[in-house]
C-alpha cells in the first residue's frame, strides 16, 4: 500500500471549556439508575457538542452535535427525570419480557441536556435529531455558570440555576418538558460576577463571587443566608507594587472563586484565584482548612461520590488529588499532582459506576484525559482522542480528489502524480517532503452561509458531485473542470423537502446516480435519484429528481416504556451509511446495534431472489413534493450563483428501478455495540470472488456481498446481507485468532479499506493490515513449534499468545505493576583478537527460570496460571511417555540389529529431508502487519481506484494496488492562547 502522509486538512480542534455526566456517582445511587443509560458531554469553543459513552472504560463518541459561527459552550449541565417501577404482570409488558413475567420493570428518567454559551439563554439539546430543540432566556446578564437542583424526597421537580455576570441568580423551571424563565436572585453587588454555583442542599445554593466572598442563596425566596469571604490577594498586590503589572487571571485586589463543590456531608470546597483549596464547615460556614496546592489559579474541582476524594484542575496544568486524613475529621492532606495537559484545566467532572471510577479532565488542548480516583496510584491515566469518531474525509478515487471539511468550510485538494512515479523521479537534492508538497494543490473552496456547521458531507468517485449538509438544510454542488483547466464549482437545486430538513449522515453511490440522507432517527432513509447523461465528461447540467424517495426502516420490538425513558429513541440514531460496490445494495447502522439494509430491484438492479412480496413492508414511498423552489441564498465564494438553473430536471414519467427492503432484513441480528464501521468488500454477485479466498488458487464466483461491521468493542463480523448469513472465514477475524496487539488496543477503529482480501483498519493511533485469505496458524501453548505429519519440529509462525487482562480496569489506563527482577547488564574484560589489549564485553545472562517483562502489566494472574499448568501437563505427559517406553522394552523382545539398521536409516533420510525444508522454506504470506508510527490519525481515504491506479498488481501476490492518503493532526497544530509558565525551564 502506498500511503501520501499529509497535515493540510482545514480541521482544527477546539478547545474542552465543559465536562458533565449524566449520572455522575450511578454506584452511589437506589436500584433505579442500574442499568440507567448514563452519558458524558463535552462542550468546546467552536460551540461542539460531543455525546460519549462509558461503555465501561471503553469510551466511544457516539455523536457530535455541530455548533456554529460566533457560538461558544461554557457550561453543560443534565436533568435527570423520576425512575418509575412498572408492573410486570399486564398483557403488554408480558409479551416483550416474557422471561421476566411477575418481575418490576424500571423505566429510567428521561435525560435532557442543556447548555449555556457568554450569553443570557439557556439551550436545551435534541440527541435525537442533534439539533437545538429550546431556547430560553430572561432579563439578566450573560450567564457564566449553570447548575441543576437536585431531587428531595417529595418534590422531584428540578430546576435549573445560572451564574449571571450582573451578580444575579437566575432560576428556570423545566416541569412538563418545558424551559422557561421564573425569577432572580440578586446580590446586593451589581458589579459582582457570579462566576461558580454548586448545591449544598435543594434549595440551598453556594456561588463563588468575583469579589472574593462565597454566598450562600436560599432559592425559594431569593436570600443571601451566608456571606464567606476569602480575603484579599496579598501576593498579587505584593507584585503589583514591585512591577506595577496586573496578574494573569486575577485581580490584584479581590480573590476570585472560580470554582465550588459541595461534599455529601453537607461541607464546601472552593478554588480561587490564589492558587489554594479551601474547605468551608456546611454547618458553621467557617473555614475548616486551607490548602496551597498549585501555584496559579485553582479552575475546576470533582469530588467523589463518597466524599473522601478531590482533585483540583489549574492554569498551572496540574491537576491534584487530596485524600482525607484517616482518623482526623474533615483534614485533608494532598496526595500528588501531576500534568497531563499542555494548558490549563479547565473543565473536571467524576464518574463512578459498578467498576468505574474515573475523573474526565479538559482544557484549550482539546484532548479529554481520563484519570483513576478510586484506583489513583494504581492504574495509568488514559488520553481519548481528540478528533471526532466520524472522519471528515473523503476522496473521489477515479479523480484523484480529496475533500476535507471543517465547521463552515470545504477545500478540495487534487494529486497529480502517482506515488511511485513521483518518487522514482526524484533528483538527488530532493526530498521525499518536498516532493509530497508540490505533488497536492488547492483546486476549490466552498465556504456554507449560515450560522450552522458542517454535520455531513460527500464527494462521489468521479469528482463530480459534493454535497454538503447542516442539521438545517442540505446543498449539492457540481463539480467539472473550465476551459483553462481549472476546477468550476456550480450550485445544484435540491428538492425543498430534503433540503431544508437537514442531515446528520450523507453518502453517494459508487457510481454517481444515488444519494442517500439520514437524518437522526428518524424512522426512514431519504434517497435521491441523481440524472445527467455523462457525468463523467461533466458535459451538462447534473440535477435530481423532483420527488425523493423514503426508505422505511424495520420496525424494531421495543417495549413501549423503553421509547419513552432515558434518552428515548437516540439509540436509533443512524451513524453509519454505505452502498454495496455496484451502488445496488444500501446498509445503515444505528447506535443500538441494527442494521437495514434495501436492494435495488428493477432492470439496473438485482432481479434474482427478491420478489414484490419481499419488499411489501419497504417498498421506497414518495416523499411530499413542495411547489416552492430551493430559494437558498447562499453567497459561496468560489462559484456564481447567477449561474444556477434548472437544465436537465426534466422528470420521467416512470421509474424503471425501485429500492425495497432486503429479503431477509429481518434476520440480521442486533449487534452487542454500536457499530463503527459498515464497508462493503468488492465482491459482487456473479463475478469472482476476491475476499477470504486462498491467494493463489482459482477464485470462485461470490454468490453474495460481503458486508463488514466493526462495532465498538472492535469486535468484527462479516454479514452476507442477501442470505443475512455470516461468511464461512469469518472465524479468521476472531479475537483468538487476531494479533495480540490488536486485541490490546484501546482506541476505536474508525474505517476500513479493502485491498482484495486485506483489510486496512486504522483508528487514531494505529494501522493494521488482516488478510482474510491465510489461515491462521495454531500456536501450541507449551512449545512455539508445531509437528509435521512426518513427525518433524517446525517453528511456528505465529508465537503464543497471551491475552490482556482486563478486567480490573476502572475505565481509564492499564494497571500498574512493580517492574519484575530481570537479568542486569553484565560484562568482563577480553583480550582483544586484533591488535592485542582488552576490551569491555557483554555477558549473556540467560534466565533460566523464565524471563519476565513490563510489557505483561495486565498478565499477572492468568497469565502465570495459564503457564504453570501448561508445565505441569507436560511434565505428567512425559513422565507417562517414559513410563511407556519401559513397560515396551521389558514386554516385547529384542529387536534384531537388521531391524535397528532400517530403524537408523529412515531417521538418517528423516533428518536430511528436515535439513533441506530448513534450508528452502516455502514463501508464506504475511496475515498481519500493523504500525504505529501515525498519530493521531484524522483519516485514511483512498486516492487511485484499482481499475485506473498506475501501478500494477504484484505478480506474486496477486493483490491489487492501491494508494491511499493518510491525514494527521497532531495536538501541537492546535491553536491555544499564551499559557501561563511558557518561560518555565
């Protein structure tokens, strides 16, 4: 595989201003929350927000609802709804738990996420659609913290309370699915800035004030019942006085409490802007204790679930953990600090669930990091990705394009040469660098009017179609080359009821002629028929058909209190979209784990095995026409609007193909994760099958496709939609029977390309190669050998395999081991053999014992039991082989010396036939190779399509070519504000 590594995408992470989870302690709360669907939300600069799941430790981004032009999140907060216990013993609730017939059902609470952004409205998230589903605002100031009330033991109603910059409380009831605006609380103060809030009880709130005082409001009638002061910054007027210069962050006057928590026991902790945590008595409102822990600003704090843990985020990029003093009350001591930011930390929120217990750290590095708290000290800290899970790149390989987008903003770049040609010709001063800059130019720039990012975009393979699309509108553009050579960017007018629904999801048929929109989860797919004779040539207009089409998606056996609970239908949400290689198969997969999938039935589709009756339930519906035209007034940049028309809309008065569900939809199982990769094999019905055949030998006809899915867990299967089977090598791709590395790898795969029967999987740290065509070789547990029919000892290809433990992880890094007693550097002085004296040597120190390594952190247990009773059955196995061999000698009589002759020649001719298959192994072909010198990776799209690629197949192989472009953006590309300590040493 030929790879053109690159860095020039547009895209650039923002930075991490919120953390919240929707259940922060689920192992501290009643039988309700188990089992409850529990969330965590990011919120960046560029107004991002980023829904992820625990998975216990596994850490999948599932969505990212787009912000949008001048947005910006400063703080996320979760509502949770009442959990009610249902009666298991009616008709309805019988039939889809008929397992758990006479057993309470618990229906979780539903969860509404809400936000605020630097001004005076609250917003309220729509994880179905991805979109904004309510604003509220009232007569206050820009908001600069919000908080939840919590639940009390008769009223379950909770509302939300915000910070505001005017020195105000402002308090929005959220009862019956609503958000509205009731009442202030003021301070006496209007230049005061609340600027931290946190609950000590329901109706008791705590805010930290820019003037240096922590107040203590009663939210039903709006008093101040307490007034905390923390004093004045004596350090920052000491320096004032020396240089006369204003410190970072704060003023040189009042100490600013940037962030307050509240304990279980009912104390409070503030960090400040002098660097130091303060514990505060909840009875006496008294400071308890004061603890100087970093040396600026103290930005965010967490707490544990029980109290007894804390850690502190600050500009100094330490984040510390105080543990309290065991037989002394309310002491705390500090534990550590560390820096595992590159800024400061701006942004901490807990979790902690039946075996997690975590803390999510965040700041202007844009990289979320995932510290221990119960198991501090124990376990290794474990940094996500900062990138999105859903890559945006995508290539137009029969054109050589690659498109990348990024908020409002699409650029087009285009290879000219290929990659051999163009290193074969390098000259002797030139570099490989150099080569690959001059090689890719900016040939278009599509810049989207609005307000709304970019949530989805496509190019098709021939370059000649892009479409672009926000969670409000969708636009399409054509692409084709002027009379100068360069690249001419026309608006195409999109049928006003999928334009202006908007899309989460968008993907083109291979060939150009099907567009595929899915809009959260909805209950349908929408389907565009593109027309246009010659697209390739780009010779006329390219259009859609007036009417598009909607794909009915199965209906799936939900109990009807499940739609209604937790998060509703977001499970359904589609994330994944991929049409079959000749564009007359569709798949999607949604966040529960179903796949859809739809044919193509007519004389340009499939004909063979799927009738009328088979696609009654699915059959394609036209979709509600608007008489009114696509009026966007979009103003982009690199093309003329006065150029749109309507030349070749023309529309048929019949349809000669129809997309209907696929026969046996049904059957295919729900998977056990949400999937992360659909991609179709270049198998085809009727044509030579190229996937999980022996490379070699005489390829058979595919009687099917080959569907790949690669779920969360990084578990793969291979589907044969049609037949709704899975393949017959798909134990291949078994855990058992894939690279430890790969099974030890804990980022998530983000794509996959084909190469014949190799598949290239990448995630943000890694690129492995699998090739389903070799037969993976059994290693023998006891020995690295394997026996031959003659009886022969070969070495085995592949070593034994042992399997990472990790079932003790608390959901962040791997544990942490003492380092094992290995074999230390020896040497002894020599006589040298030229020229006389001495010299220093090595002395091989062999570990008779076995060795033992620190790459085994996760081995400890299992691992060593597994081989101590691999040991002790081999020793009971010879002990049994020599008992054997004695009672043979002592029964049977003495063997003539004829018999011993032959007996020694076949083992003579035995040996001489090992000696010559030692000396002329027979070639084998790689089944894995991977690497992980790319990092982090954005993604990895094809650039040549086989058919049209430069380079030909490798005779010995027989594999195709194929060249692919390889993005990175590493965290150092990312744009961040001076940090405090840049001139530290």
């Amino acid at each position: 595989m030929d790879i053109h590594r690159c860095r020039f995408v547009p895209f650039k992470a923002a930075a991490i201003n919120a953390v919240a989870f929707s259940h922060p302690h689920l192992a501290a709360d009643s039988k309700f929350s188990r089992g409850a669907p529990a969330r965590m939300a990011i919120g960046r600069a560029n107004g991002d927000i980023e829904i992820w799941n625990p998975m216990n430790g596994t850490w999948l981004q599932e969505t990212m609802i787009p912000g949008g032009q001048d947005r910006s999140v400063e703080g996320l907060t979760w509502i949770v709804g009442d959990d009610e216990e249902l009666d298991n013993n009616n008709s309805n609730a019988s039939n889809n738990n008929s397992g758990n017939k006479g057993r309470p059902i618990i229906s979780h609470g539903s969860l509404r996420l809400f936000s605020i952004g630097y001004t005076n409205t609250i917003t309220e998230w729509d994880l179905e659609k991805g979109c904004a589903k309510r604003n509220a605002s009232g007569q206050h100031g820009e908001l600069w913290c919000l908080a939840t009330q919590p639940k009390g033991a008769v009223a379950t109603t909770q509302r939300l309370v915000g910070g505001t910059m005017d020195g105000c409380l402002a308090l929005y009831a959220t009862a019956d699915d609503d958000l509205r605006f009731q009442r202030l609380c003021r301070t006496p103060k209007k230049s005061v800035k609340i600027v931290s809030i946190a609950f000590q009880t329901r109706q008791l709130a705590v805010a930290g004030c820019s003037d240096g005082t922590i107040r203590v409001f009663d939210v039903r009638n709006g008093s101040i019942l307490h007034a905390m002061t923390m004093g004045r910054d004596l350090l920052a007027e000491r320096s004032l006085s020396f240089s006369g210069n204003s410190k970072k962050g704060g003023s040189s006057k009042d100490v600013i409490v940037w962030s307050v928590r509240c304990l279980p026991n009912g104390d409070i902790v503030s960090g400040d802007s002098t660097g130091q945590i303060c514990i505060w008595d909840g009875t006496t409102y008294t400071q308890a204790q004061r603890i100087q822990s970093h040396t600026q600003d103290v930005l965010s704090l967490a707490t544990s679930a029980d109290g007894s843990s804390i850690v502190s985020g600050g500009m100094d990029r330490r984040v510390v953990l105080y543990r309290e003093i065991a037989g002394q009350s309310s002491r705390w001591a500090k534990v550590w600090h560390r820096r595992y930011h590159q800024h400061d930390v701006k942004a901490l929120a807990a979790f902690e669930a039946k075996g997690v217990s975590v803390v999510v750290a965040g700041g202007p590095d844009a990289t979320p990091v995932v510290l221990p708290l119960q198991k501090s000290g124990f376990e290794h800290h474990r940094t996500l990705s900062h990138l999105p899970q859903t890559v945006p790149v995508a290539s137009a390989p029969n054109a050589r394009l690659v498109m990348c987008w990024w908020e409002r903003r699409v650029e087009i770049w285009a290879f000219d040469t290929n990659l051999h040609e163009m290193l074969g010709g390098l000259s002797a001063n030139a570099s490989d660098t150099d080569a690959l800059d001059r090689n890719r130019r900016l040939v278009g720039r599509i810049l989207i009017n609005g307000d709304a990012n970019i949530a989805a975009a496509a190019i098709s393979p021939d370059g000649s179609l892009v479409v672009v699309a926000t969670v409000n509108e969708v636009k399409a553009f054509q692409l084709r080359k002027g009379p100068s050579g360069e690249m001419v960017i026309t608006k195409i007018p999109v049928p006003s009821s999928a334009a202006t629904k908007g899309s989460s999801g968008v993907v083109i048929s291979p060939n150009g002629r099907w567009l595929a929109l899915a809009n959260g989860a909805e209950n349908y797919v929408t389907v565009l028929e593109v027309v246009g004779a010659d697209m390739k040539e780009g010779s006329q207009k390219i259009s859609f058909r007036v009417k598009p089409l909607r794909l009915a998606r199965l209906r799936r056996t939900v109990p009807h209190y499940a739609q209604f609970s937790g998060l509703g239908r977001y499970d359904r949400r589609v994330t994944r979209l991929v049409f079959s290689p000749d564009s007359k198969l569709l798949a999607v997969g949604d966040l529960a784990g179903y796949i859809d999938t739809w044919v193509l039935r007519g004389p340009d589709g499939i004909l063979d095995g799927v009738s009328a009756a088979n696609g009654e339930n699915g059959e394609m519906v036209d979709a509600p026409n608007d008489d009114d035209a696509d009026d966007d007034e979009d103003s982009d940049t690199s093309f003329d609007d006065d150029a749109l028309n309507t030349e070749g809309s023309s529309e048929p008065t019949a349809r000669a193909s129809k997309w209907v569900q696929s026969p046996r939809a049904k059957q295919m199982p729900k998977l056990s994760a949400a999937p992360v990769v659909l991609s179709f094999s270049d198998d085809i019905p009727g044509t030579a099958a190229v996937t999980g055949e022996s490379v070699g030998t005489a390829n058979s006809l595919a009687s099917d496709y080959v569907l790949l899915i690669v779920t969360a867990t990084s578990r793969m299967y291979a589907f044969n939609p049609l037949r709704a089977r899975l393949v017959p090598w798909l134990r291949r791709l078994t855990p058992a029977n894939l690279p430890l590395e790969f099974c030890n790898i804990r980022d998530i795969v983000k794509g996959v390309l084909w190469q014949g029967p190799r598949l290239w999987i990448y995630g943000a740290s890694f690129l492995f190669m699998v090739d389903t065509s070799v037969e993976p070789v059994v290693a023998n547990s006891s020995a690295a050998t394997s026996t031959d029919k003659a009886g022969a000892s070969t070495p085995s290809a592949d070593p034994p395999k042992r399997k990472r433990k990790r079932g003790d992880d608390s959901g962040a890094g791997g544990r942490m081991t003492l380092p094992g007693l290995v074999a230390q550097r020896v040497q002894m002085v020599v006589e040298s053999a030229e020229g006389g004296g001495s010299e220093w040597v090595d002395v091989d120190m062999e570990d008779t014992k076995g060795k033992h390594s620190g790459d085994d952190d996760d081995d400890d247990d299992d691992g060593n039991d597994s081989e101590s009773d691999s040991d002790e059955g081999e020793a009971d196995n010879h002990a049994q082989q020599k008992q054997q061999q004695q009672q043979q000698q002592t029964q049977s009589p003495r063997k003539t010396r004829k018999q011993q002759r032959q007996q020694e020649d076949e083992k003579k001719e035995a040996d001489v036939q090992l000696q010559k298959q030692l000396q002329s192994p027979q070639p084998q072909l790689p089944r894995w190779w991977h690497t992980f010198k790319y990092r982090p990776i954005l993604g990895v799209v094809p650039l040549a399509a086989p058919s049209t690629s430069a380079t030909a197949s490798s005779p010995s192989t027989g594999y195709p070519s194929l060249e692919v472009v390889l993005i990175e953006r590493p965290t150092w590309d990312i744009d961040v504000p001076l940090r405090y300590g840049d001139d530290e040493r």
